[in-house]
C-alpha cells in the first residue's frame, strides 16, 4: 500500500494543504495532478505561514520530491514566483522539482480570455479566479494548447504562439472588445520563462511509475474540490479539470491500480467562493460567525468565502465519485461555542425528499435541505490531539458523519498547525 491520494471532498479550502503537509512526513513524493494557481493550499509550520499555488503542499518538508503532473495548467511566471518565495524563505526545489513535459502552459491570453469572459457574462459570471484556468483547459481539449516540453525548443514555442495568435487576437478584439496581446512582447517574455524553468521539465509519468515499482510512498494532492468537478460539479459553477480521485490517473499517468488510499478532506462545515448552488448556505450572523472565526477569506484571491452547515447529501455523492477510503476531518475548532450544530441529511423540493444529490441547477438552487440536529459544546478544542481529549458532543458530531457516510474518519484536525492535528489510522 504506497499511494495516497487526498481529495477536496467539498467545495475547496477543505485544509487539503495542511493534510498534505502532515502526511508528507512519511511520504518520498507528493505530486498535484490537476488545477493550477487558482488553488490556495496554506501551511502554517510554526509562526511561519506559506501559501502553495502550483508547487505541492510537501515542497515545505524539503528533500521530499514534488511531481506537477500533466494535469496541471501552469502559469510559469506564477510558478518562477512561488520557487523563488519558497527560495527566499530558506526552501530551495530546485533538484526535487519536477514538471510533466506534457503539462499545458496557461498564456497572458488565456487570462485575458478568462477575465473578458467573465465580464461578459455579467450576472451570469462563474466567479474564476482570473488566472486563465478555463481557456487553457479549453485549448487543451481543442488542441491547441502549448506543452511544457515546448518550452524547451525556442523555435518550436514560437511557431505554437504565431499558430493561435491571430486566432485569439480575433476573439479578444472582436468579440469581448479586450485589448490584444502582442506576439513579440510574449515570446519575448515566455523565452526566458523558458530558460528558468527548463531545468525542471522532465518525464514525470516514468518518474511516479518507477517509484511506485520501487515501493516509494507516494501522495497525491488534489485541488479544488468534488463538488467544482468539470464533469461532476455544480456545473456550469466549477473549475475546469477533473478534481475528483478519478482525475489523478489521468493527471499523472498512474493507473488506477496503482493508488491505493483515497483520503477526502472534508471540513467540518462547508464554504464555497465565487458563484453557484449552496443549499445549506447560512446566510445570516451565524454564517458570518463562522467566516470570521474559520479565517474564510480565500488564499488565492483573498475574497470572502460563503459558510454554511456541514452536507452529508453532497458528501455522499462525493464519498460515491471518489471512492473515499477514509476522512480527514478538518476545522473542528472553528464550530467550538456553536449550539445546536446542524448536519445537512437530505433534501426536499417541492414537498418530496430527494434521496440524492441532484443535477437539475433549478432543484439544487430551490431544494430545503433537510437537517439533524447536534448538541454542540463550549470547550476549546483547537491543538487537541488526542482523541480522547475531545468533548463528549464533538465525538458524538464526529460519528455522526461517520454514520451518515459509511467512511471512517481517520484523521481531524483542530487547528492551522502541524501538530494540531489527531491521527486514527496511519495512511502508510
Ligand atoms: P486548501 O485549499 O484545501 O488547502 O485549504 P485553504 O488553505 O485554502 O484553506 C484552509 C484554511 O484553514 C487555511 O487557512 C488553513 O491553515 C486552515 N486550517 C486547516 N485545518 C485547520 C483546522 O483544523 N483548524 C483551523 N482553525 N484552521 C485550519
Ligand atoms: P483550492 O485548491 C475554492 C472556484 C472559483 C470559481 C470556480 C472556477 O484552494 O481548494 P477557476 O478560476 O478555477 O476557473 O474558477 O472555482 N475555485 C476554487 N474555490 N478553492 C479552490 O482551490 C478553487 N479554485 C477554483 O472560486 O468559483
Ligand atoms: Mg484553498
């Protein structure tokens, strides 16, 4: 059993980061497999907080390998930036950092398209992150997307931006009414992206084979979450990969055979940033509460983060498309002092309850959730880590999830640091 995978079980900013971290210590390699700086994972070691985009969570244990995979979009002045912060700060990748060469490259136009769209779309906008992520994944699957191996033939970059240029150029000026890009400042400024990054750029999927053959832990960290799943989310309101345990085969070339734990994050109650369905959504002073307690303001683009009680009909659904071997159980701290707690068990629409998560937007953003409710208790619980140290009620909300999902919780976490955290069952 070498392969661990950790998966957003929600929304995202389910502490997905902070799990890593603490696996890490067992692992020999920690690669992300989707997603790209839009994600925000936070680890706090000590006073010292870092805030991860593209490098893996396990990057801040040093001398661990870190795979971004193939199915990552990478923003290479985003990803030089965080090397050289990490460097800055005492952490050098270089020599354990490795780039897929098939990985797609996010391009200024692919940002400029992103945020175009998004005003275009007005009242219906998505809520991105503006950091390109959908037009690439959209040029990927039409094919003309640009590889990171094309980063390491000059020539072959340049006849990759003079194919799409006009195309794009067209798009930006006519129909959105955008500024156009300038191929020549571009290249200009990709080339000696290239000349950083070449060195990292490398055969990832032999890399994370090999290793596994050789019995190396090895751990997988998703981004986003479940439910902002391309194919599996709150569509049109998601990101554009596959978040879900599914997305790591194809996002790294690992078969299915070879992943042998999935792990899902799941907080102890939900939030969601930018547009879309939420029904167990508080949006009163107890959702407020909860925002300000639990620090909700999102770590890539700092807006505020939408609360709401835990909802074990989305979990549900998210423990079926992901295979959830097991739990970890994030931000219990946050919900000391809150009484009653609510748990979300089921939803009705039009007097008739649903049994499962629905498709249909309109039922999703019309359906009551339908809630069990909690004692909950006054102890402080943050940096308890032992189990036995919890309060009565917040082992009695623990199993209830437990209970409503069939999964083993195996890990929760009560607080932002390393070591507040309780360990169930060890993953490797
Ligand atoms: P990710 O995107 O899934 O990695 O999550 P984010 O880093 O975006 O958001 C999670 C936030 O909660 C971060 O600020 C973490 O430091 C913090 N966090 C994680 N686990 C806990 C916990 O158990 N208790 C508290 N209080 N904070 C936590
Ligand atoms: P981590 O990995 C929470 C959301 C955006 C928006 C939608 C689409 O930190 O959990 P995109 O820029 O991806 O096209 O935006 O997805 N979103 C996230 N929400 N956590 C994230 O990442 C997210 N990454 C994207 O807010 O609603
Ligand atoms: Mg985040």
């Amino acid at each position: 059993m070498s392969t661990v995978l950790i998966v957003g079980s929600q929304w995202g900013d389910e502490g997905k980061g902070k799990v890593v971290d603490f696996l890490t210590e067992r692992a020999d390699i920690v690669a992300r497999y989707q997603g790209g700086n839009n994600a925000g994972h936070t680890v706090v070691i000590g006073d010292n907080k870092y805030i991860l985009h593209l490098i893996p969570s396990g990057a801040l244990h040093g001398g661990k390998k870190c795979i971004i995979g193939n199915g990552v979009v990478i923003d290479p002045q985003a990803l030089i930036k965080e090397i050289d912060d990490l460097k800055n700060r005492g952490i050098d990748v270089s020599g354990n950092l490795f780039i897929a060469k098939n990985a797609h490259i996010i391009m200024p136009y692919h940002v400029a398209l992103d945020k175009a769209s998004e005003i275009k779309k007005g009242s219906g906008k998505i809520g991105t992150t503006g950091r390109g992520i959908g037009p690439t994944y959209a040029d990927k699957i039409a094919r003309y997307g640009i590889r990171a191996v094309d980063l390491l033939s000059l020539e072959t970059l340049q006849r990759a931006v003079e194919f799409n240029i006009d195309r794009i150029n067209f798009m930006l000026k006519n129909y959105y009414g955008a500024e156009q890009i300038s191929p020549a400042d571009l290249l200009n400024q990709y080339r000696s992206f290239a000349g950083r990054l070449s060195p990292f750029i490398t055969d990832t999927v032999s890399l994370i084979n090999n290793a596994y053959d050789r019995g190396d832990k090895i751990l997988l960290e998703g981004a986003q979450g479940t439910l902002l799943d391309i194919d599996h989310g709150t569509y049109p309101f998601v990101t554009s990969s596959n978040t879900i345990s599914g997305g790591a085969c194809t996002g790294l070339g690992l078969p299915p055979s070879k992943i042998n734990k999935v792990l899902g994050v799941v907080k102890a109650y939900t939030t969601r940033v930018g547009s879309g369905p939420f029904p167990t959504e508080l949006k009163d002073a107890l959702g407020e509460r909860i925002q300000q307690k639990g620090g909700e303001f999102g770590a890539t683009t700092g807006r505020p983060r939408r609360c709401g009680w835990l909802d074990a009909v989305a979990l549900r659904y998210s423990v079926m498309v992901n295979g959830l071997t097991g739990i970890a159980l994030t931000k219990l701290d946050i919900l000391d002092g809150i009484n009653p707690l609510r748990i979300a068990t089921d939803y009705k629409y039009r007097d008739k309850l649903l049994g499962s998560f629905p498709y249909e937007n309109e039922i999703l953003q019309g359906c009551e959730p339908v809630y069990e409710e909690f004692e909950g208790w006054d102890d402080d619980t943050s940096g308890i880590n032992d189990y036995d140290r919890l309060p009565k009620n917040a082992k009695k909300y623990i199993s209830a999830i437990e209970r409503f999902l069939n999964v083993p919780v195996q890990i929760v976490s009560t607080g932002q640091k390393r070591d507040q955290i309780i360990q169930l069952k060890e993953q490797f």
